[in-house]
C-alpha cells in the first residue's frame, strides 16, 4: 500500500513535497491528536517540548494514513475538521496554522460497512474517497510478488552496503519458489 501511495506521490506534482506515512493503528488513542495535530510545550505532562504533528509535516505534501478503518471515532471527528478547514491547532495552543495536504489513505476494513455499522465517519468517508483503488491481495497478485522483493532487497543492499563486511542479499530461485508457493 505504501510503495503504492509514494509511486502516486512521486508521479505529482507535489513529487518534491513531504511524504508523510502513519500506520493509524499503531498510535495510541490517547496520543492521535498530539501525533497528528503536534503540541506545545507543557501542553500535557511529558510535553518537555513543542513539536509539530504529521499533518504539519506533510504540509505542501502528500499524508499517507495506512489503516485509516483503525483511526478512533474522536480523531476521526478532529482530521475531518482539519481537511475541510485546511488548517490545525496543535495541542495546548490557540494559533490555527493553514496547512494544504494531499490525503491517500488505505485500509483493509470494508469502510463501506464500517460507515453503516457507524464505526466510521460517514462525511470523512466521502472527504477521502474522492477517488477509490481496490488493489487485491498480493495472493491474488503473483506476478508482482518477485517485484516486490527484488525492491526490498535491492533498498536492504543499498540501505547495508556500507557496513563493514556487508555482501549483497539475493534470494535464490528455490526461495523464491517456496514465498510464490504460500497462499
């Protein structure tokens, strides 16, 4: 999903612009509003400073939400807000700062029946989904699997290659069998 959003990215023209990805899932529902809005300092205990949020970060650029069917209620209510104002308030200030980003979000909830079962926002639902790509799953996508590795392997070596004693990463053709074997 992600190589997807910055292959979107690069192609624009924002392409020289932040790219920002979040994995909703993975932040604390008590800390989505500082991770995604930023803070100020002694804007809560264990603020010892400011910092700017992602939607900030990304501002000019493109914010990628991977998982966004995980994303709260509450944050749901306060990114809606801040796509149709086009702007943010970081936590603990009274400053509203205009921001201009590009949304590409992605999940694997059916968001359809999150909207009806009313455990997503539906008018955040239609903010985002201008435009909608259902890409199957890479069972469903063999031919893109060996793509996929070549990459990672090829971003490892690069990422590597200047540690001592590195050799390059390949993976054999029995390997590769055996990952186009698994369901």
């Amino acid at each position: 999903k992600e190589l997807l959003a910055r292959a979107i990215h690069a192609t624009s023209l924002g392409q020289s612009k932040p790219f920002v990805a979040i994995n909703c899932g993975a932040i604390p529902s008590e800390l989505v509003e500082s991770e995604f809005f930023g803070h100020v300092k002694g804007a809560f205990t264990g603020a010892d400073r400011t910092r700017i949020g992602y939607i900030e970060e990304a501002d000019g650029g493109t914010l990628f939400l991977d998982e966004i069917g995980e994303l709260p209620l509450p944050a749901q209510v306060k990114l809606l807000r801040a796509l149709q104002e086009s702007a943010i308030r970081r936590v603990g200030e009274t400053v509203t700062r205009k921001v201009t980003i590009r949304v590409i979000a992605a999940t694997n909830h059916d968001l359809h029946s999150m909207v009806a079962g009313n455990g997503f926002r539906e008018d955040l639902f239609h903010r985002i989904a201008v435009g909608v790509l259902k890409i199957p799953p890479l069972r469903e996508r063999k031919g893109d699997l060996n793509l996929l590795v070549n990459h990672l392997l090829d971003r490892i070596n690069g990422e590597c290659a200047k540690q001592s004693g590195w050799t390059d990463k390949k993976l054999s053709a029995g390997a590769m069998s055996q990952l186009l074997a698994h369901p």
